[in-house]
C-alpha cells in the first residue's frame, strides 16, 4: 500500500477528484470575491448595483441591509439609527441566524481572504510555532469595543476595523489601511495560526453569538467511517469545535452546535469517507459503516 500523502485534502482529491476535493473552497473565494466586486463596482466603473459597504448597503434601490454590530455600537454611543438602517440589521440578523453567524467570516469577510492566504504561506514555508492566546480573547475585545462606544460616544471601533479600512482603501486609496491590513497579515503569517480571525476579531465574535441559534450545522451522517486522518482539523480555523461531534464525547449527537464553526465546508472537502455534509440542525441520522441508517442519540 503506498504511503498516503500528508497534505490535508491529498486524499480526498486522489478518491474524489480535485474539483470535488475543493468545491465549498471555491464556492466561499467566489462568494467573498463577488460580493466585494459588487461594492466596488459603482465607485470604480459607476454602475450601481449595491450602494454602501458591509456596515450600510442599499442593494439596487430597495434592499436595505445594514451590520448588527455597527448598529449595537451606534445605539450604545446614543446615536439612534434611522429606521432604514434599523430595518437592514433586522434582515441580516434573520438571515444569520438561518445560515449561521460566522458565516460572515467565511463567506463574507473580505480580510478572511488575506488571513487565508497568510495561513496557506505559512504551511507552505513550514513555519512551526505559534503564539499562545486564548480564543475567547475575542470576546473580551467585542467587549471593549461596545464600552468604547459607550464612552466615547463614537463607533470608535470602525476607525482601526479592518474590514472598513480594507473598504475604504479600495475606494479612496488604501493609506493607512495598508499598514493594518500588513500587520494582521504578518500576525498571521509569523506569530499565530488564524491568529486574528480565531482568536482576537471582535466582529466575529459578534456573529457567533448569533450563531449559537442558527439553523445550518455541518452535520456528520457518516462519522462511523471516520479513520482518524486528521485532514478536517488541519484545515477547520476552528478545529475545537470537531471533535465534540467527532468523537461522541458526553454523548454528542453527530452535530457540530458549537457557536464558532464557521460553515466554510472544508471539513467536507477534504474528508475521503465523507463523514461530514451540510444541513441543519434538526433531527440527525447516522449512516455506520455498514451503511444502515440509524437514529443518532437523543
């Protein structure tokens, strides 16, 4: 039997084929891409199809849609949103809370594509080590931006914000946002694994406690097959919360309900036996080995 290869995905790639081995990968980069296109397209060619960016967009002329978070901090800094913007945040709220809140990261996030691409170096230039901070930091950086708010009076947060500086810069010429888009990359690069986005965002942070209600769930009909590869922890940005729903600890349905997962897919790329698949998380079954159905655990 020949050696198998120890790139994650290696083998779910030679079983199932490259395309299949990377086609929520592509789907999420063609989202991310698309939607920051979309922004872009009106202050640099002047067709207007969204008006705005993540924090308050009007989507051709009658789509509100405005960022949660934003609007959270804006009331706490007594600066009361219009009813537009209110009516925005109320949309987007609804819609997380079906497809999952950290979704945003995966699957909006322009930034998660520079914190990508500073994963995917590192593992190439076989950099080894990694800072240690505990991942629920980013709750008690959500938390200071609010009091800041608070305090303040401002949206100070969306000054130094990443995201707004990332859109910003693309519109009216990057400045300073050169040099914080560099520092998360270098962050990521050198310091720590998925360092910002796992560990300190506190936008991500507020979308994963939407998330902890959200309907979509990565589901494991077929963990019976798993044959312990490790393929899905190496590329989760959040591997803490597989093996729950992995293992069956404390009696697990096969289920991921943790709040951080971010549904990007690659557990089920990169998974040769198929142990993973999208769906929601309402009732649960198990495919074993033998390939019977069987009602997960209660």
């Amino acid at each position: 039997m020949s050696a198998i290869p120890n790139r994650p995905g290696a083998e779910a790639s030679a079983e199932k084929g490259w395309l299949a081995a990377h086609k929520w990968l592509l789907l999420r980069r063609s989202s991310q891409i698309g939607l920051l296109l979309l922004f872009l397209v009106g202050p640099w060619f002047g067709i207007w199809i969204v008006k705005g960016n993540l924090n308050f967009s009007y989507t051709l002329n009658f789509l509100p849609l405005a960022d949660p978070y934003v609007i959270l901090q804006s009331l706490l800094a007594r600066q009361v949103p219009e009813k537009l913007a209110l009516t925005g945040a109320a949309i987007v709220l609804l819609f997380y809370l079906l497809v999952g809140g950290r979704g945003y990261c995966s699957w909006v996030c322009p930034v998660n594509l520079l914190t990508d691409f500073a994963y995917w170096l590192r593992v190439r230039l076989g950099l080894k080590g990694s800072a240690h901070i505990s991942r629920p930091t980013r709750y008690w950086m959500l938390g200071m931006t609010l009091v800041a708010a608070a305090v303040t009076g401002s949206i100070a947060w969306e000054m130094v914000n990443p995201v707004s500086m990332m859109h910003r810069g693309l519109i009216f010429g990057l400045g300073l946002a050169w040099a914080v888009l560099l520092a998360v990359f270098l962050f990521d690069l050198f310091v720590m694994r998925h360092g910002w986005c796992g560990h300190l965002c506190p936008v991500g942070a507020f979308y994963s406690l939407i998330g902890k209600l959200s309907v979509a769930r990565i589901r494991l009909p077929a963990r019976a097959a798993c044959n312990d590869c490790m393929d899905c922890f190496a590329v989760c940005p959040e591997p803490q919360v597989i093996r729950p729903a992995l293992k069956a600890i404390g009696g697990t349905p096969p289920l991921i309900l943790e709040a951080n997962c971010t549904n990007c897919g690659r557990c089920i790329d990169v998974c040769s036996k198929d142990v993973f698949a999208f769906g929601t998380r309402f009732g649960t079954t198990v495919v074993p080995i033998t390939g019977v159905p069987q009602a997960a655990p209660k």
